[in-house]
C-alpha cells in the first residue's frame, strides 16, 4: 500500500513512524513532512492546506490511504473532496470537522445533548456582549469562534481586559473572519485531561489516555504552547472517572451524531477539566494531538493501517486496539523566545542517544545534509518505559546530547504526578 501522510510536525512523525511498522505499507509520502519524516517517508513539497494539489498528488501516484494530521484540510472539507473521487481518507467530513472548527458549534452540540461543559453564550455583535458582560463571573473566558491555532482563547481577569479582548476580537478583527463571533464562558478549575477516540460506525472507542504540559516554563507557569511535554496513561482516568466518562459524555455523543446526521470517522479528540471526580468538556478537537500522539502510538501494538482501514469501513471495535502496559513520556525542547517570535535555521547536533529513545522530530528541516531548526517546537525526546518514572529519568539523561544554540526544555516534566 501506498499511504499519505498531510502535516509537518512531531504528530505526523509518529504517524509516518507507526505506519512505517506496518506489514501492508511499501512507501509512505508525508506533504509536506520535516526532517524526522524524511527519514521514513518521501517528503513532498505541498502544504496541508493545499487541497487541490494534494488531491492531484493522490490521483498520479494511485495513493491507497491518505492520512490527515492537522485540523485545517478537515475544516475545509478534504475528506468530502477525496471521497468524492473514490479515495480512501482518514478524518472527518466538512460537516463533522465544525465540532473542531467552530467553537460556537461544538458547544451548542454539547448543550443540545447535554455533555458537561461550561455554561456559555455567544455574540456577534460587540454591543450586546458588552451589555451582558456583568452576567459572567470572574475570571471568564473568551473564545473566537473559528480556528485560531490555538490562540484563540483569552482568559481574562477583570471586566476591562474582558471588554477590550471583546473588541479586538469582534471589531478590530485581530483574528480576521475567524473571530466574526466569540464564545463567553465560565471558567472551570480543576485538571486537564485529554483523551483521542477513534470512531465510526455509532461507535467511539478510546485510545490510551494522556496529559500533556501547556506552558512552557516550570510550574506550569508562563504562556501557553502548542504542548511542551507530554505522558501517557494519565492517572487522572481512574475506572471511576472512565465510566463517568462513558456515560455522562461519550453516549451523549454518540446521541446527538445520531440526532444531528453527523456520520463521523476519524478521531474525535475530547479535550477535559477534572474536579473532584468530574469530567467537564472544554473543547473537541477532530484528529490527533500534538504532542499526544507522540506517547499514546508508542504504546499501540495493534498495526495502525488496519486500523485506519477499519474505521473507514465501520468495521473496527475496541478488541482491535491493543496496548502495551509500559508508560511513554516526551518531552519537548523548543527554540529560545517560543511561544513568541525565535530564530530558525539553527544548526542541531545530536550525540548518540540511547537506543531505547525515539526522536520525533517537530520542527526540523534538512538543508545540504545538515539538520537546521525550522519551527518552535523543534524536538520530542520520547521513551517508553516499565513505569513513567523509568522513562522521564532516561529522557532527561539524553536531551542534554541533543544541542543547537538557545535550546530549551522543562525540567518537571512528570513530576507533579
Ligand atoms: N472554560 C474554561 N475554563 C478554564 N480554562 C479554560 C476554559 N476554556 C479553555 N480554557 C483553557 O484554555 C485552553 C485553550 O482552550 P481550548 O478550548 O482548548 O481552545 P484551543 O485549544 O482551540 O485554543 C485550554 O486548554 C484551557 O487551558
Ligand atoms: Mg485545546
């Protein structure tokens, strides 16, 4: 089989890197790919959002199963697009990719068939959310509608900050068209949690779970990130909260796909705060996280191809995934100034590392055989091991070998657990 891998960062190096153990794959293509995909895939200068050319591409070189990384192709309808020319794709539809692609969507799906989330209300017009500005409670949090690459949402902490984020979003259009409405809602304390589901068929089956880290300084402190570390299972997920989870959450779900017409397949990503038990729903996300993937594919035994095939089929069940019990940490290391402005182009060295340790690449490219940073996130310093401690400790005795000028990593990866 020829698969296609769409995104260029450390999700699709996993992905490339768990097709690649596959027995029915011969070649694999990753468009456009970065220097860890190159290693196992053709990398192929065509950017995920360009669904044309990808289509084009797919059709010369009879591709048998394309594979969709980021959100973007799925908002704009590439699985519609390539089904419509007989070609098998992993991921949701147009329609079913609103639950990722328009926050206003996702939660009035979740109020309609009652999944726990923050109560909200949402606006147009900047006149009206000022006016009922004074019905939220302190701190309140502000959602452009559209998708934002993760910098969408604003908590805000005073009336102020929340009336001029109102503004920027809905007037002065800072996030363009993708912020012609917000989203206001209540804030939740607790834990994050997040869980990926493959689903199909009336069916959602959940992967292992993870929790990955947000800010990029210890302590949790500093501003947010796409993901800076990252470990699977989360012990968050104790049997009680799982059954919660089943029942308060995923049969809700799967009521209002039903209800709603909404013929899903892909994975269904259920972003989650945890209080004293109980699981809310902040967000969902319509394919796998980054850097989550990075440590719940290394625990995956079954063979991934199969399982993407039975998803499109509607033939998979929960028995075909099966997993490894050891635990899997990454931890990121990013380019000096990330998430704010940081230079590329930096030269990587790496010392031999430990064979036991995988190297997803997130934002790395190669230029005259040398390996160059090209992104803020730049490397995952992955492992499996017996327990999460096993894992976290041989990691943080190999990232020092990996160097390019500025590099930086959290230390307290793993251990507020
Ligand atoms: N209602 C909420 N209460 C507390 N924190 C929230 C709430 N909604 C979002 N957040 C925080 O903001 C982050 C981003 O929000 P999310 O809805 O996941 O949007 P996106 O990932 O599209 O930026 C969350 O991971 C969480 O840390
Ligand atoms: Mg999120």
């Amino acid at each position: 089989m020829k698969v296609l891998v769409i995104g260029s960062g450390g999700r699709e190096h996993a992905l490339c890197w768990k097709i690649s153990q596959s027995q029915n794959v011969s070649k694999i293509y990753c468009a456009p790919g970065n220097g860890g995909t190159e290693s196992i895939a053709e990398n192929i200068d065509i950017k995920a959002d360009e669904i044309d050319k990808l289509l084009k591409f797919a059709i010369e070189n009879k591709i048998d199963l394309t594979v969709v990384g980021p959100e973007d192709p799925l908002c704009g309808g590439i699985v519609d697009e390539f089904e419509r020319h007989n070609l098998k794709i992993f991921g949701p539809n147009k329609k079913c990719a609103q639950l990722e692609g328009s926050k206003d969507f996702s939660k009035k799906f979740m109020k309609k068939y009652g999944v726990p989330t923050a109560k909200y209300k949402s606006y147009t017009d900047y006149e009206e959310a000022i006016s009922e500005l004074e019905e939220f409670k302190l701190p309140l949090v502000i959602k452009a509608d559209g998708l934002c690459a993760g910098k969408g949402v604003i908590i805000c902490n005073s009336k102020e900050e929340a009336k001029d984020t109102i503004k920027e979003i809905l007037n002065d259009k800072c996030f363009g068209d993708e912020g012609n409405k917000i989203v206001i809602e209540e804030f939740l304390e607790g834990i994050e949690a997040s869980l990926l589901c493959f689903v199909t068929n009336g069916k959602i089956i959940p992967l292992e779970s993870a929790k990955d880290y947000k800010k990029i300084y210890e302590n949790d402190l500093g501003p947010n990130t796409g993901g800076v570390g990252c470990f699977s299972p989360s012990p968050l997920f104790t049997e009680e909260v799982k059954s919660k989870i089943q029942k308060n959450v995923i049969e809700k779900i799967l009521n209002g796909f039903k209800e709603e017409d909404l013929d899903f397949k892909g994975i269904l990503f259920i972003g989650f705060m945890i209080l004293d038990g109980q699981p809310k729903v902040l967000e969902f996300n319509v394919r796998f996280g980054d850097p989550e993937t990075e440590v719940v594919l290394p625990r995956l035994k079954s063979d991934i191809v199969d399982l993407f095939l039975k998803t499109i089929d509607g033939s998979l069940e929960e028995s075909d995934l099966v997993w490894d019990d050891k635990s899997c940490v990454t931890v990121v290391l990013t380019s000096a100034g990330y998430p704010g402005s940081y230079k590329k182009g930096l030269e990587i060295n790496i010392d031999s590392l430990d064979s036991s340790i995988i190297l997803f690449h997130n934002g790395t490219k190669y230029e005259d055989n040398k390996l160059l940073t090209n992104g803020g996130r730049v490397l995952s310093v992955t492992r499996l091991g017996e327990t999460i401690d096993i894992a976290r400790d041989n990691i943080y005795k190999n990232i020092e070998k990996v160097k390019f000028e500025g590099a930086y990593y959290r230390k307290d990866i793993t251990k507020d657990i």
